[in-house]
C-alpha cells in the first residue's frame, strides 16, 4: 500500500483528472456555464497535434483540475466500459441542476437523473453527461459529509 509518509504544506496529492473532448472551446464554455469552473490556462502543442484546457476552481497549485485534452481531427471518443462519473460536491444540487439543464439546451450533453435524493443514503444527487458523453454528478455536500460518518 502506497502511503505519503512526510508531506509539507502542497497542493492536494491528486493534480488532476483529463478528459479527452471532441471541440475543446464548446467543453470549456460548458465546464465554465454549467459548473462554474475557471479556465486556468490554455496551451496548444502543434508539434504532438493537442491543445489542453485546465477548469479548475482555484490555480492548479492549490486544488485538483480537471484537464480537457483535444487531439487533432478526434471528434468523437470511444467511452469504453471502465468509467464511471467525475463527482463534484455543490451547496444547493436542485439550483445547480437548473444551470446544468440550461447549459445542455445551448451547448449539448444530457440530463440523466433529475436532482434528488438517492434511495438508501438519501444523499441528494443529480448527474448528466456532457457534450462529449462523460458522466458528472452532483452531489450535496452537507448529505456526503453526513454520509462519511
């Protein structure tokens, strides 16, 4: 089992989760509409044929992001069977799945359930994919803390 044993005062270990997209600009506008990340940087590399895009919700020093990674001329991606969902605590789901429905309307994705809570945990969740058909969920943060104990 691997274990950060001495550890100062950095960044969260996890750095980041990437995403690859199929129009990078359309998933940066959705990430910052939808969800309200922040473009942190932008930098294209002609010579490997990507550009990257990191969102974020502070500078990438301070917190984990979230890499958009475009590949020239890829538009679609195969999702394969592995992956499941990108989660995301919000203080109010059912105003955030408003913003999210909204968003999907103008730049593509999907509703796939409808904010509420989860039979069982009672946990109040919505999830949607978005215009490259990667599931995200929100969750409440009060009930996943409640959850933990």
């Amino acid at each position: 089992m691997f274990e950060l044993i001495q550890r100062g005062p950095t960044p969260e270990p996890l750095c980041q989760v990437m995403l690859r997209v199929g129009e990078l600009d359309r998933s940066i506008m959705f990430y910052e509409k939808a969800l309200g990340m922040k473009l942190l940087r932008k930098k294209d590399v002609p010579q490997y044929k990507y550009t990257i895009a990191m969102m974020g919700y502070a500078e990438e020093d301070k917190t984990t992001v979230l890499e958009l990674t475009y590949n020239y001329g890829v538009t679609e991606y195969n999702k394969g069977n592995a992956y499941a969902q990108v989660a995301i605590g919000t203080d109010d789901v059912y105003k955030s799945a408003e913003a999210v429905e909204l968003v999907t309307k103008e730049l593509g994705g999907k509703i796939l359930r409808q904010p509420g809570p989860l039979p069982g945990l009672n946990t109040k969740i919505t999830s949607f994919l978005d215009p490259d058909g990667w599931k995200v969920v929100l969750v409440d943060h009060a009930d996943f803390l409640k959850e933990l104990h």
